[in-house]
C-alpha cells in the first residue's frame, strides 16, 4: 500500500490559521448639507442679524444653502448685495424665508412667523423668558418645531458664549449711554463721566457682578469714576475684583447698605443675572425716591423684568423717563445700538456651530452628541424640554436627557 503523501506545513496552515478575518471599519458620518433662513427682524428696535456676508460665504462654500429675506441686514449696515455676492438668495416674503428648514434669528418667534413655520423645522433664537407669551409656546409645540434658546446653549467649558460676547458689548456700550444722559445737552446733571483735577470723581454704583459689570467697572475706572459693586455671590465678588486687578468696593446686596450707598450715587447700572428665568427687584421704589435729582439709572436687566422696581421698558427712539425726579434708562438689548458690531460676534460663534452640527449629521444628531448644545432645546419634536419654562406657565414637560437615553 503506498504511503499517503503528507501535504507541504505551509498549505495546511494556509488551510486552518490563514483564513481571511473579516473586520469592522469606521463608518463616517454623513455629512449634512443644511438649508438655512436668515428672517428680517420685526421685532421693534431689532437690529442685529445672526450671520454677516463673510460667514455666509463660508457656509455656501462648505455645501449649504442659505436664504435671506430682503433688507433683514440692512440695520447692521449689511446690504442685500453683499450676501448675495456671497452665494445666499435673497428672498423678498417672509413666506419664502420660512421654507427653510433651520431658522437662525435673533428676537423669539413672534405668532405671525410661528404661522409661517412648519413641522420638523428647527429655530435658533433668543427666548427671553422673562417677556414670553404662552401662546408663543404653544404655537411652536403646536407645529413640533425643534426650538433652541441661543442664551442657554452653552460651550464645552460650561460658559454661554452668546451670553457672554452680548454682555461684554452691553458692558462697554453703557458707559457711553450714562456719558450721553448725564451731560447737560440731554437734561441731565450736567457732569463728566470720571473724574478730573480738583473735582470728586462720579459715583458708579454697579448691581451685579458678571461679565456685564466687569466690563462697565473697567471703563468706568478707566475714566477716574467711584465704582462700587454689589451682588450677593461672593465668589463673584471675588472673581471681579481679581478681573479688575485692582481694589474696588465689593458687598453683599444689603438692603441698608444699598440704600445708603444710592443716596450719593450718580449712576445705578443694573446689570444683575436672572436667576430661574427673571432678574427679581433688589432696588425698591423708596430706594429710588431717596436718590439725588437727575441721577441716572440703566436697567440693563429689563429683558428679564428688569432689577429695578420702577424701571419700564424703553425704545430707542424714547428711551429715558423720568420718575422721583431720576433718569430711567431701560431699552432692552442694548447690544442692538452697535448692530454691526453685535453680529460680527454673533457670526464668530453661530459659523463655527453650524459647521460642526453638519460635520456630526444634522441638527438632531448635535442635539444628542453635545450636551453644551442641547441645554438650549425647549421644545423637542411637540414636546416641551426645559424645567423653567414648565414651572413659569404651569405645564408639562419631559427631560431631554431622559429623550436621548429613550433614543439609544
């Protein structure tokens, strides 16, 4: 019987051991191609617009299509020409605008646009929770439309980057406003802003001590004034002073020392944050009605309700009353005086989100991937997501977080 003959090692292992493994790639994520509606701001003394031209180009050359409705830059001195030099359609309804599937606008919705919007479409406002109606509310729940609050979103350290940029603009600018009510040309007292050789220094009293007081307490201290500041976070306290980089005085929101330290005051700048949706009144009517004649207040927190107890909402074209014989200053985003300026920061931060959100598969997929970007959602697909929101008009809400695991 002839022996078998034994195969070479090399072709039975090939046989066993060398048999081609399958392996799992890295898929990529489809990147997402967004259709975007810049709106015209009806909104009264709106001004700002959320994208300039060169954003625009940037976005049109990345594969999106943007819309914008005639004249909506022409109050940040943006002509409709250079956005369309920049590759955007200018549309002249605002019935057209509103076919886009993301709207990026400053002002929230009021219920004539909301009419315009569709279902499955996404918004990118402000909410300004303090002056929302319900039936705002109701209407984009009404239509599903995904809406998100550009002042809650937030960036990947914990700040709020709009916030922020809006504050630093509204910090620098309301110096100017206290210089131009304070001057004799406008009824006021008659004084500089600062302080010169021989003559007492102006008194800034500063509520607050965010990012708003820390740019108004620099240029106020730049210009030789008496600044003081009060909150009731003491590690905020701490933070400006530490900012300034230098010794001001700092309390607590006492209501004896307040009240004390108004009476000599030559300016109030009320620029306290809202805590759960509405700055509350730390600055009573009687405060007031103690404070020197023509002495000037600036409410900077009337967009949430404001910190003052008699200080009512302004317009640019009126912009100070007068009450107990003291100027108010109480127009709602100030930010909105230096227009051009407002959008250009806007744009820095809205370019930069919107790449990302297409580079991660569409707004959705961004909603669920960064949890900084998701705190700004409000409503959710017919659903109302924000806990705050829920309390202030009595209404149901369900956890975005608790939609994410239910999505997974």
């Amino acid at each position: 019987m002839t022996e078998k003959k034994k195969k070479p090692g090399f072709e039975a292992l090939a046989k066993t051991s060398l048999i081609t493994q399958e392996k799992l790639l890295e898929v990529r994520k489809r990147r997402h191609a967004f259709f975007i509606g810049l709106p015209k701001e009806i909104s009264l003394q709106e001004n700002r617009i959320s994208l300039t031209p060169d954003a625009v180009e940037l976005l049109v050359n990345n594969g999106h299509d943007v819309w914008v409705e005639t004249k909506a830059g022409v109050g940040s001195k943006f002509s409709d020409k250079q956005y369309s030099d920049a590759g955007a359609k200018i549309v002249y309804s605002p019935q057209e605008v509103y076919q886009a599937d993301v709207i990026l606008k400053i002002e929230p919705p009021t219920l004539e646009e909301i009419e315009l919007m569709h279902s499955g479409q996404t918004l990118i406002s402000a909410m300004q929770l303090g002056h929302m109606k319900v039936e705002c509310l109701q209407a984009l729940l009404k239509k599903k439309v995904t809406s998100l609050a550009y002042e809650f979103i937030e960036d990947k350290v914990g700040g709020m980057p709009i916030i922020r940029a809006m504050s630093e603009i509204a910090g620098s600018t309301v110096l100017l406003i206290a210089s131009e009510f304070l001057s004799t040309a406008n009824n006021g007292k008659g004084i500089i802003l600062g302080g010169i050789t021989g003559v007492p220094p102006t008194k800034v009293v500063i509520i607050g001590a965010g990012t708003v007081a820390e740019y108004a307490a620099r240029a106020a201290l730049g210009l030789g004034a008496d600044v003081q500041i009060f909150d009731n976070h003491i590690y905020k306290l701490r933070r400006i002073k530490h900012l300034l980089g230098q010794q001001v005085y700092t309390s607590t929101i006492d209501t004896i020392t307040l009240s004390d330290t108004l009476k000599t005051a030559d300016v109030v700048i009320g620029a306290l944050r809202a805590e759960k949706g509405r700055a509350r009144h730390v600055i009573t009517e009687d405060m007031v009605a103690q404070m020197k004649p023509d002495s000037l207040i600036i409410d900077l927190s009337i967009d949430q309700g404001g910190c003052v107890e008699t200080s009512e909402i302004t317009t640019l074209s009126k912009p100070v009353f007068r009450k107990h014989g003291v100027i108010h200053y109480c127009v709602p985003n100030v930010a909105s005086r230096v227009a051009h300026t407002a959008t250009n920061a806007l744009s820095n931060i809205f370019t930069p989100t919107i790449l990302r959100a297409a580079e991660e598969g569409g707004v959705e997929a961004m909603i669920f991937s960064h949890k900084w970007f998701m705190k700004g959602v409000y409503t959710y697909k017919g659903g109302l997501t924000n806990e705050y929101v829920a309390r202030k008009y009595g209404l149901k809400y369900r956890s975005i977080e608790l939609l994410m695991a239910a999505r997974f």
